[in-house]
C-alpha cells in the first residue's frame, strides 16, 4: 500500500530549496542574454502610432522572428513584452495590443485573426502551492482561430480559448473556455453566446497594418 503523503503546515515552506533544473528555456544563456539586453527593450520601446508606425511595425515581426518567433502574415504588434520569442506561434491577422505581457516559459499558440488587447497577460508557469520547495509548473496557452483576450485579463497555464470564445476585460481564465462564447469573471465564466453579424457599413471599422 502506497503511504499518505504527509501534511505539512507553513514552517515547512523553504524557497531556498527551490529546484527548476527539469526545465529548459530553450536556448542558450546567450541567446537569452542577447534578447533581454536588445531584443526586448526594441520590442517595447519601438514607436506605435506615427507616420512611420508600418515599419516599425515590421521592424517588431522581423526582431521576433530573428529570435525564434513563428509568424504568419498582417501580424499588428504594438508595444508589449515576449519573456522567450522562440515559444511564440501566431497564426494570420493576428494583433497584440500595448503592455501585453506574453509569458512564454513554453509555447503560446495564436491562431488565426485572434486578439490579445491591452495589459492582457498570457502566464504559462506557475508554482505548486502543495509543494515546501514552491515547485515551477508550466503549461502552454492557446488560442484557436478567432478567440479573443480583452483587456486587462489573466490567462493561466494550460488553458484554451476554443474557437470565438471571447474573454471579457478583467477576467481571470484558469480553465478552457468553449468555443463562441462570451466569458466574463473572476473565475472566468460563460456568460452567453457570441453571435457574429454583418454590422452596418458605417459601423464597419479597420486597423491599419504594418
């Protein structure tokens, strides 16, 4: 018979036994290096919004693709923070909106026409709150075509928007969200169906592209 693991109390937690060897960035320390003293800053500090914008705009897709990012086409990228480029998949028409924060301990997957607006923050790793030793845990996120992450949302490890779903301003998503649904909350919760229509052509508005 296996034993009961035993119950520990808040003595036990001792950080500085703190272990995440069994994970790997994915790069070297100076590609690493590299990306966090140039590739970054350039990433956010790049201008948005000016007569220019299109080709700084471009500037931002070809800086992460020189690190590893995978890009489709009309990717819109305003100034925002990418923590491993090379664990970035984005799909067509995709955009992400300023001071996003796209965590990348491992893969993020955007599919095609998906959003991540304004401070949305796109965390794959946590840590084990059973754990004395505070032990990493990691899972991918991903976005299927369509989905969208409004601003100011927390989207956790493991998690996936299926296809539509709509994450509405200030959620906080630990779990997957089904496909055309709008989910709003803190946990975040279907609220209802998303119904997509043709709107009136004076409606009908566009983002410019780099």
């Amino acid at each position: 018979m296996s034993e009961t693991p035993k119950t520990l109390d808040w003595r036990d937690v001792d950080l500085s036994r703190y272990c995440n060897t069994w994970w790997s960035p994915g790069r070297s320390q100076r590609i690493i290096s590299l990306w966090r003293l140039f590739g970054m800053p350039l990433l956010k500090n790049l201008p948005c919004e000016i007569f220019w914008e299109p080709r700084f705009n471009a500037c931002k897709v070809r800086l992460l693709r020189m690190f590893g990012a995978t890009i489709g086409n009309n990717l819109v990228i305003r100034s925002c923070e990418v923590y491993y480029p090379w664990n970035l998949f984005i799909g067509n028409n995709v955009w992400i909106g300023y001071e996003a924060n796209l965590y990348s301990l491992v893969p993020i997957r955007l599919g095609n026409n998906t959003v991540v607006s304004q401070h949305a923050f796109l965390c794959t790793g946590g840590h084990d709150v059973r754990d004395p030793r505070f032990g990493l845990t990691v899972g991918e996120i991903v976005l299927k075509d369509s989905a969208w992450v409004s601003a100011g949302c927390f989207v956790g490890p493991g998690v996936t928007l299926h296809e539509g779903a709509v994450a509405a301003a200030g959620s906080v998503v630990v779990k997957d969200l089904p496909a055309m649904t709008i989910c709003g909350g803190n946990p975040c919760r279907p609220i209802k169906e998303r119904v997509i229509q043709d709107p009136p052509p004076k409606l009908t508005g566009a983002l410019r592209n780099g």
